[in-house]
C-alpha cells in the first residue's frame, strides 16, 4: 500500500491520530516549518528534514508555532523486506526519526525524486505504485547516504570520494596515484588516510571490487573467464584465476559449477 500527498498547509493545521498507523510515514520539509509532538515534548522542521514516524506511534504533528505556513510532501507506505536496514535513522523521541539534509549532495535528488513519487502515484496506469515504489527505494538509498548511522557515515569526505570512484571505474586500470588525484591528496597521504579509515589498501580494496563482480558475471551470465576477466579490470586471464582462486577458494570455473543460475 502506497498513499503520497503534496500539502501547502496555513498555520492552524495539525493531524493528531492517538494510536498512529499501521504503516510508515515519511514528510518531507519543502518549504517553511512543520513540527512533530511526543511525550517528552516537540520539535520543528526546516526545509530540507525528512522525519519518518514507525508503524504504531501517535501522529501529533502540523505547522510549527509561530510559523506562517509548511509545505511538506508526505507518503505512507509499507516498507519491502528489504529496505528495513536503510530505515535505521537517528531517533529523536521514540519511535520518530529524523534526518536533517540541509547542504547534503543528495538533498536535490531525494526532493526531486519525492515528487516524482507523488506523480507516478496518481497516475492512471497499471505500473503507478510499482513505478512509485521504486521511486521510493531510490529516496531511501539516498537516505541511507546521508544517514549517519551508516557504516561509512565517518569517514572523510575525500575517502568516501575514493570508494564512489573506485566502485565506478573497477574495470579501469587504476592504481594509488590516479584514485589520489580524484582525492586531491598525494599517493602517499592517499594511501595512509585510505588504510587508517577503511583497514584497508587501496590495492585491496580495489581488487575485491573487482573479484566480487566477477563472482557476480559468473554465477549470472554464460561469459567466458577470459571475457569476465578483462571486463573487471584484469588484463591477464592466468593471473585473474589466481587471485580469485586465492580469494574464494576455488577456480572461476569450479565457482561456477557450484553456484548455477536457476533454471540452468
């Protein structure tokens, strides 16, 4: 179940629902201030927070006092099974979290692609939720960027630059000083800050980027070993058996006589 709304709302409007919902709600701050009540008090929104309330937990929320008006986008949804760890957000009283994303890179993708929620939810088409949900997905992957809980939520900013890059050019060939570079560091700083925040090499880390696809290019299409090789990024097929045999324990081949496709 999927309900989405876009509200403009003066600053007499308040929703108070005693025993909540059986679903999530997501509100989205567009513009003005909205605020949300709990036992131990209240507090306000500003353009930009994202507060989700759990299924089961009194609503008591409305435009913020004092404020003129609030804009918020909401949805009510029913979470897949799979996206339950990117709902791990900060808890600001029991049962509401909050995700403040003033000046976060994904702040303009997640408000964009919440209306686009909105939009393909009312459309007259067989797809509409379908098309709305995974719109949603997308806004809680973006979330789970800006969370701070988030595993990697620490790390410094030109680290977590290096991971997105090295994630996106794996099948290149790339070495310490052309990662640094995106880093604006030296390969010798790169590489010390890289190890002391992740516990690993660049090199490691690269190189699992790569086995672990190639995991993926074997156990899901008919590819040759030499074809899969190249197209992680190792240019000899002898030394590509020897590292993923070393990192999974058996050869591409035999790893692919033991995890077939279904229906192979």
């Amino acid at each position: 179940m999927l309900v989405t709304g876009h509200f403009h709302k003066g600053p007499r409007y308040r929703t108070i629902r005693e025993h909540g919902t059986r679903d999530w709600l997501l509100v989205y701050t567009v513009s003005g201030h909205g605020r949300f009540g709990h036992d131990q008090g209240e507090f306000a929104t500003q353009p930009g927070d994202l507060v989700l309330v759990r299924p089961g937990v009194r609503h008591d929320y409305g435009t913020a006092r004092g404020a003129r008006q609030w804009e918020l986008l909401w949805a009510h949804f029913i979470p897949r099974p799979g996206w339950l760890p990117s709902l791990d957000w900060p808890e600001f009283a029991p049962g509401i979290l909050r995700l403040p994303l003033q000046g976060h890179e994904a702040a303009p993708r997640i408000a964009q692609r919440f209306r686009d929620v909105i939009r393909h939810n009312t459309v007259p088409s067989r797809q509409r939720e379908a098309l709305a949900l995974n719109a949603l997905e997308e806004i809680l992957l973006w979330c789970d960027l800006a969370n701070p809980r988030r595993e990697t939520a620490g790390l410094d900013s030109r680290i977590r630059r290096s991971l997105d890059f090295i994630c996106e050019r794996f099948a290149e060939p790339l070495n310490v000083a052309r990662i640094a570079v995106q880093c604006g560091l030296s390969p010798s700083r790169f590489a010390h800050l890289f190890r002391a925040q992740t516990g690993e090499t660049p090199q490691r880390y690269l190189e699992l980027q790569r086995l672990n696809r190639a995991r993926q290019l074997l156990e899901f299409t008919q590819e040759p070993v030499a074809v899969i090789a190249r197209s992680v990024g190792f240019e000899n097929p002898f030394y590509f058996t020897l590292r993923f045999k070393r990192h999974s324990g058996a050869s591409p081949r035999a790893w692919r006589q033991r995890h077939p496709p279904a229906g192979r």
